[in-house]
C-alpha cells in the first residue's frame, strides 16, 4: 500500500477504529475457542462485543490454520478490512528451541545467535506469527530475579552484540519476506535493575548509570532496524516507564530517532493505578498516551477513556492519529495489507518445526554455551573404559528446555539419552527423582542418599543437578540461590564414598555454587539447553565438542554479595589484598566473584605472551591506539578461544569503572598454534556520559587483554 493510501485509510477510519487498533487482546477474546464464555472477563474490561472487530492485534495464538481462519473472519468484521498483527513470545525459537538467552550469552558467537534467530523466525513465520515480543535487552546484575534467564548477562557491550544480532536474525533484510518476522526490544527501560531481584519491583539508578549501562542494548536494538519497543513494568526516576515521557519521547523517539511501534507490557497502562502515578483508568491513559505507548496489551483504558481525554482536551487527538499511524506503516512494512497471512502455511510448518537442520542447530548451539567452570585432573572429556555412574533429579529429566518453551520436551532432550547416543555405557543410576517447582510448593527431592550405595563400583559419577524451569524466569525471583538440601547433600555423599564427581548444573540463573564445589571434581554449568540439551551436553562431556564459553554473568560466593558484577566502580577505601579493617571489603567472604565474567574453562590450555601498546595520531577512522597480544594454544587438543578486551579510564570527570569490555573476537588454534590479535582503540571506545553528554577526555588508560575480567595483560598509556 502506497504512503498516500495508508493516510487516505487513517483518515476514514472513525475514532473507535483507531482506539481499537491501539489495543491488544488475547486470541479467546476473537472467539477462538468456544468452551470460553467470555461474558466476564468482557465485562470486567468494558470490551463490548463489537469493539472486538476494530481490535489491531493479538498474542501468544498459534498454528498456521488456526490464524488464518482468525485473520479471515477479523478480516471480514472489521470495517476496513484492516489485518491483525499476531504477536507472540518466541523467546528461544518456537518448536526447536535451542538454549535460553543467558545461555546464548555465554556462547559470544553473535553469528550463532542471528543464526537461531533466524530459525525461530522460519518456524514462527510458517505457523502465522508476525512479530516476537524478543529479544529482551535488559541488563542484569541481580541472579535473584528470575528473568536473567532472558538477558544475555551483565556486560552493555556484550548484550548490545547479541541484541543486535537477534533482531537481524529475526528481521533480516526485510520483514515482509515470508520466512521474516518482526522483532519487539524489551523492557525499556532498564527493568534489569529492579530493587531486591524482585520482579516488577522500583528501579532507582543515576542517569549517567542509567545510560551507559542499561540503555545500551536497547540503543543496539534501534540501530538494528528494530520494529517495536515494549514499555518495562518499572519505575525510573520515580515515573513508571509506560506513563514516562522523557523516556519514550525524548530518549527513545527524539534523541536515537527511533520510528517504530511502542506496545505496554501486559495490563501496564492498568497497573500505573497501583504503582501511585494515576487515580483510576481514565487517568492512566492519559499519561499512556502522552507518553507515547501505541499499543495497549490486555487491558482497555484507551477503548473506555480517549474519548472523553479528547473531548475534556487533555489529549489531542494527533497523539491517536500518530499512535494509528505508526501501527499501519508496521502492518504496512510486514506486507500484510498485501497478504494478510504472510508465511502462514500449514504444510511448511510440519516440514520446518523440528527437522533435522534446525535440531542440529540447536544441538550446536547448546554445545557452544556450555561452561566449563572446574575440572581438576583433567577428569573430563571422560576417558574411555572407565564405569560411569548416573544421579540427581535432572539425569533423566525432560524439564530442561528453559522458559517460555511453547514446545513439548521429548526423551531426547535428557542428559540420560544424550550420554547414550555419544556411546556412554552408565553402568547404574541412583536419586534420580525429578525436581518440582517451588511455584507449586516443591522446594526438594526426597532423601534417597541411601540410593547412592549402588553407585559403589562406579568410578565416575555424573551428577545432574540445579533448579527447575519453571522457578527461572517471569515472577521467580529468589532469595536463596543454593541447591536444594538433599541435592547438595547428594553431592557430599558421593564425594564422600570416594567417587570421582561430575556435576552438571542446569539452572536459568546463576546458583550460588560455593558449598558443593569442594564436593565436585568437575563442574559444568549447563543452563537449559532446549530440544537437544541431552546431545549438546554429551558432545561435550566426551570430548566430541571442546567447551569454548565464558560466563556472561558473574557467579556470586553467596547472595549477601549481591549484586557482584565485573565493570563495578572503585570506591575510595579499595581492598587491595587481605581484608583489614576500614576499607571496602566483607568480613567473612571475599570481595570478588566465585566465577567471573568472562570465565570458562576449555579442554586446551591457552597462554598470552607478546603484550604491546602502539599509539596512533591522526587516524580518520577515530583509532587512538592499537593494542595486541599473542595467544598460543600450548595443548594437543584445537580449541576455541575468545580474547577479551578491557579498559579503564584512570582518573575523569566522573568515575569510570576499574574495568569495561571494549571488544572481543574468537579464534580458532590448533594444537600449539600461535596467533597474534589486534585490537582497535577508538576514541569511542573511551567515551562516556559525563551527566551532561558523552565525552572524551585525555589521559591515562588501562588496557588490558586476556582469557577473563580477571586473567588479562595490562598497559597504561596516556592517550
């Protein structure tokens, strides 16, 4: 549809069709399921039956057929014929869902996050979905909340990589193609930051925090071509982000020219009532409108209220046609005026959902995310001929998938069957019992150390433990991060009868590790995996893969450390060495992390030599300096490395942090290879906001490379 047309529709459209437009029901409100009756929660919202056919979009519906016997019949009701967009939360791919983000965070391969994003988008596409409510950009410092599972970690530049490169998966080139879907940025803004871990809880951080850190990867997500912007649940300067103007006006929209469609989160226009800022419905949305939301999700305060705003003249009726506007142009871009059905096809969504290239896929994926954390002795790869043993309520668990997994688990997906297909022989398993979910009021397996005692002739025994999926996530915040009493006491008994001990945590955050590490003589963070968590595990367990992740999150000692994270400031009473009294330090645990940023072990030993720093004048493209390091792979085994780049700004305006990711690349060395990397210094590299704007300022800089935030080789020069 050409510009003119679009105006000429927005122009004829009445303002109910408008206000429809802007608001977002679930798919039982279309009638999609007869069972449903629809009287009460109709009118809880004062939805009358026939604001249903000027509703714009719906979320979470699925099926090829299914949608477009839903976009016929809207199609058919609604006075102009205008098409829904169907949303949905394709988070980690849709049937073939490879592992959670966080995970993918470890991984630092951008091209394998836009290569699964791109399959999430073929099968999204094909069963009718237009646009994914992913990727999540929130930074996150806090392992208690419950949604770090769905960031890529801890690191601005690291996640805006990743950020990037899934809305480039998701998108591509164009999003009217019919194996694209559009792509929603999420929570803007700064919803990582929540107070307490605690969910939907009050974010309170300084400006120049704000947005050097925590705006940095939804800013990637625009620079990306981004289509949607969703509003956080949080506070920010005491104004919750859905009724705030400077940031959706002047942040989102006038400073970074971001042109896109802004939808709420779900009900967030009603929850502005109690979060204290609006007195009832009406209110909220006006300060909704004036904000800029576009898209109301599942309430309807704009259908019930706008009207009245207008005629009273506290909102003009441009904020409507604006919000109307950029809605059809989105529709418009997806090509649905065209075909309102886009990819939807029910035979092609049979072909693509799990078939064997995107489950090879997936098992890629999964073996580039997990994270060698331990292994003393070199216990792992496990060698050949030695009696493998089998424990611990994840050894032959479906529940591994992660969050927000729309597909069925199957066998293959266990640790069990996993071992089986790379050739493991288990000679016995023992407490196997799968963990529950403490949403449901599990908080433990049962005790059956007892069990164990079958495991005697064993030499190794794979221990399989962690949380379970559905304590990860939306609403599951924690306060306590250890595993379950009977699982660490699982861990002690096994190390107590002499067995050599492999733990493989699954979790969707990081878990407080320190009591069972001494238990353990290898650890392996597994997160949650997806459809082929079992193989990807194995793959690397037996050597078949060699583990090239780094933590994208660092693992705190205990959770009265929280939040401990990498790139934090120095204060002016630093702990250098032991602990002594008047200096910024704890009495009874260390200052730094258990596992750090950057951290992971491989099955190849890697050594950097051949530090040099060469300053550049004058250079067009902004360089200031050059740095480069030689790092060797000194073992028979070819691996994969990533090479961190660090800097820090020594003495400016404002205090900087005692170190920040700069860049970072993968290289692959064969056995006793030596390759030498580079790395640019920009001047952008060593900007930062200084509470006013972003600046640069000469002096003395840090630059440091290495293996992790705290193995690195380091350099100042004055720059």
């Amino acid at each position: 549809m050409t510009e003119k047309e679009l105006k000429e529709l927005l122009h004829s459209m009445s303002l109910q069709e408008k206000l429809g437009e802007m608001t977002q029901m679930a798919p039982n409100f279309f009638g999609t399921s007869d069972s449903v009756d629809l009287t009460g929660p109709m009118k809880a919202m004062n939805l009358k039956p026939e604001d249903v056919a000027y509703l714009g979009s719906t979320l979470n519906a699925f099926g090829a057929e299914k949608l477009i016997a839903m976009q016929k019949e809207h199609m058919e009701r609604q006075p102009h014929h205008i098409p829904l967009i169907f949303m949905a939360d394709v988070i980690h791919g849709l049937k073939t869902i490879y592992p959670v983000p966080l995970a993918m965070g470890c991984s630092f391969d951008t091209g394998l996050m836009e290569e699964s994003a791109a399959m999430a988008a073929r099968e999204s596409a094909a069963t009718g979905i237009h646009l994914t409510f992913s990727p999540m950009a929130d930074l996150v410092r806090d392992p208690r909340w419950g949604r770090v599972t769905e960031s890529p970690g801890e690191d601005p530049l690291l996640n805006a990589r990743m950020t990037a490169a899934t809305v480039k998966g998701y998108q591509g080139d164009d999003i009217s193609a019919p194996d694209r879907i559009a792509s929603c940025f999420k929570h803007f803004g700064g919803y990582g930051a929540s107070e307490g871990g605690r969910d939907y809880n009050t974010v309170d951080v300084s400006d120049g925090v704000l947005r050097e850190y925590y705006l940095t990867a939804y800013k990637a997500a625009v620079d990306a071509g981004a289509a949607m912007a969703m509003t956080s649940f949080n506070t920010i300067d005491r104004v919750p982000a859905t009724g705030n103007k400077k940031m959706f006006r002047k942040i989102l929209r006038e400073e970074w020219g971001f042109d896109g469609v802004a939808i709420t989160d779900f009900d967030a226009v009603g929850e502005l009532i109690p979060h204290g800022l609006a007195a009832d419905g009406k209110d909220a949305a006006e300060y909704a409108l004036k904000a800029g939301a576009d898209i109301e999700m599942m309430s309807t305060n704009y259908l019930n209220h706008a009207r009245e705003l207008i005629e009273e003249g506290k909102v003009d009726l441009s904020l409507i046609d604006e919000a109307v506007w950029r809605i059809l142009l989105l529709k418009n871009k997806l090509g649905l005026f065209e075909n309102p059905f886009k990819g939807a096809d029910p035979e092609k969504e049979k072909a693509l959902h799990l078939c064997p290239e995107h489950l090879a896929l997936a098992r890629k994926a999964g073996s580039k995310c997990v994270v060698l954390l331990k292994n003393e002795e070199n216990l792992l790869p496990l060698k050949k001929g030695v009696k493998v043993g089998l424990a611990g309520p994840f050894a032959d668990s479906t529940s591994v998938l992660g969050g927000w997994a729309f597909a069925d688990s199957s066998d293959r997906a266990t640790l069990k069957s996993g071992l089986l297909e790379d050739g493991v022989e288990i000679s016995a398993m023992a407490m196997t019992e799968e963990l529950g979910s403490m949403q449901h009021g599990i908080m433990d397996v049962s005790d059956q150390t007892a069990e164990l005692d079958a495991l005697a002739d064993c030499d190794v025994v794979i221990a399989a433990v962690g949380e379970h999926p559905d304590d990860t996530g939306e609403s599951a915040s924690k306060t306590i991060l250890r595993l379950s009493h009977n699982q660490e006491k699982m861990l002690e008994k096994l190390h107590d009868m002499g067995k050599k001990v492999i733990a493989i945590v699954f979790s969707g955050r990081p878990l407080e590790l320190r009591p069972v590490v001494p238990f353990c003589d290898a650890v392996v963070q597994a997160w949650f995996l997806g459809v082929e968590a079992g193989p990807a595990i194995a793959d690397v367990l037996t050597g078949t893969v060699n583990p090239s992740a780094r933590l994208s999150m660092s693992f705190p000692q205990t959770v009265g450390q929280i939040p401990v994270y990498y790139n934090h400031m120095n204060t002016g009473r630093p702990l250098e060495g032991p602990y002594h009294r008047f200096v910024s330090g704890y009495l009874d645990c260390p200052n730094e992390p258990l596992y750090p940023f950057g951290y992971g072990l491989s099955y190849s030993d890697y050594r950097y030599s051949g530090f040099t720093v060469r300053t550049v004048k004058n250079a067009e493209d902004g360089t200031l300096a050059e740095v480069s390091v030689d790092v060797e792979n000194v073992s028979d085994v070819p691996g994969r490395e990533t090479v961190q780049l660090y800097i820090r700004d020594v003495a400016a305006s404002v205090v900087r942090p005692v170190k920040e990711l700069k860049d970072f690349v993968q290289i692959d060395l064969g056995a006793h290879e030596k390759k030498t990397v580079v790395f640019k210094v920009t001047r952008e590299m060593l900007s930062f906001w200084n509470n006013e704007a972003v600046v640069f300022e000469h002096g003395d800089f840090d630059l440091m490379a290495g293996h992790s935030s705290e193995e690195v080789l380091k350099e100042r020069v004055a720059l």
